[in-house]
C-alpha cells in the first residue's frame, strides 16, 4: 500500500509508506498520490489535508534505479514526461484549492518530494527534517515548482544559493529561512499539523480559494492586474451564503459558522 489515509474531524491525514516516501515517483505511486489527494479536494467534508511520511523519509522523489531502467531501455523522457504531467497538474490545484494543505516534514524532502511540500499552504517540520534538492548531483535542473516556490518563501539569492550550492537545510535551518512555518517535535508532528490544518480550514471556501489564488498572482502581476483580479475575486465571494453568514455574525456579535 502506498498511501494511508486517517480523517480527525474536517482534517484527512495522508501519510506514505516507508517504501513509497523512499522512492515515491514512480510512475504507480506518483499516480495513486495523485488520485488520492484530488479525491480528498473533492470531498466537501474535508477542510484540511495533512501530508507526510514514514520513518526517516517525508518523500525522497524519484525512483533512481526506475532511472537507470529508463536510461537503458532508451524510454528516460517519455517517464520524466508521464511524471511530471501527473505531478504539475496537482500542485496546480493544491494551489488554488480551497483545501487548505499542510505538509508535516517528519524526514527528508528532496527533489520532486520536496516540490509537493513546498506546493502546500503551510509546512511544519521536526528537528529531524531534511529539505533537499538533490537535481545538481543527477545532472538536471530542478523540478516539482521549486523554483518558482521556494523564492516567493525564503527570497531569490537564498533559492539560489540552496541550488547552486547543493544545500541540505534541516528543519531548523529552513524555519530560519522562511522555508517552514514551525519546528515540532517528532511525537507532536502530526498533531501541529492538523490543528493548523483545521484553523485555517474554519473560513469559507472564498476566502481560503480567493487568497490562495490572489497570494500567488501578486508577485508576477501588475497592480493594476491584481486589482482586477482582487474585484473578480470579492464581487463572487459576495454574492454567496458564506458571505450572507459573514455579515450576519458580525452583527450579531458572534463566530461564523460556515459550511
């Protein structure tokens, strides 16, 4: 089994076996991850998605000896090719999903493992975290949206510096950079994630979708753009129930409580 999935309340925890947080991109586990969060996405009753893995791996990335296969057999692009058109479109809606995504670092994130962390709204970490490229010393450029994701966190010359120069920040190192939210201890992981998960999940769907979208267009928007797309975002938002009970608890002085 790749994946296993646990609900607390609002939140779906999925974790990763041992062997597929070690070598998780190949092609079958890379596709039930995927299956298994856009099905999580789908559900209404899911706010939250806590991501993680198991033993001294968070997700490792590729499978390199499915590489060698590949690389010998003369079929090296059309995998890379099938893995990342699996992997991309799910980031994108991680992305712009109203589920809110916390990735709960319990080992190494490198290569496309650490893309999918980095796709997530929040990321907290143990002391025992490894984040890592890991591309340079196969040859390739990186992928998995880190180049585009890890700037917007930490800056463009830390990004750099942590490629060119091969780094392997721990969780500590990648709070002090801005690449995590929090540092937990390994017995309390889990559940600093889910409380996470599920105080960011309590807003609307608007609010959480809209910001998402908006937070990621405004650093390569104009103003001007942004503006437009913040109007697009609000009038819809205003028009739905969620807002009507917004409005409602305000004056009434009291919590919202939306669906």
């Amino acid at each position: 089994m790749v994946l296993e999935v646990e609900r607390r309340d609002s939140v779906a925890i999925v974790t990763l076996s041992a062997e597929a947080a070690r070598n998780a991109f190949d092609s079958d586990s890379m596709n039930e991850i995927s299956v298994t969060l856009n099905d999580l996405m789908d559900d209404s009753e899911i706010r939250g998605i806590v991501l993680t893995g198991s033993g001294r791996f968070f997700c490792a990335g590729a499978d390199i000896e499915e590489f060698q296969r590949s690389i010998e057999n003369g079929r090296i692009g059309p995998l890379v090719d099938n893995l990342t058109s699996i992997l991309h479109p799910l980031q994108v809606r991680m992305r712009t999903d109203p589920t809110i995504l916390v990735a709960a670092i319990n080992g190494a994130a490198a290569g496309g493992g650490l893309g999918l962390a980095l796709a997530c709204d929040a990321r907290v970490a143990s002391p025992k975290a490894k984040l890592a490229a890991a591309f340079f010393k196969l040859g390739l450029s990186p992928d998995g949206g880190s180049t585009w994701l890890l700037p917007r966190l930490v800056g463009n010359q830390i990004a750099r510096r942590f490629f060119f120069n091969d780094e392997t920040w721990t969780g500590e190192e990648a709070l002090e950079k801005g690449a995590v939210d929090e540092v937990a201890e390994q017995e309390n992981l889990i559940d600093c994630a889910v409380q996470l998960a599920s105080d960011w999940g309590r807003w609307s769907k608007m609010s959480r979708s809209g910001t998402k979208q908006l937070l990621d267009a405004s650093t390569s928007t104009f103003f001007q753009t942004q503006l437009e797309f913040e109007q697009a975002l609000i009038i819809a938002a205003s028009q739905t129930d969620e807002f009507a009970e917004g409005v409602a608890a305000f004056l009434e002085k009291r919590d919202p409580v939306f669906d």
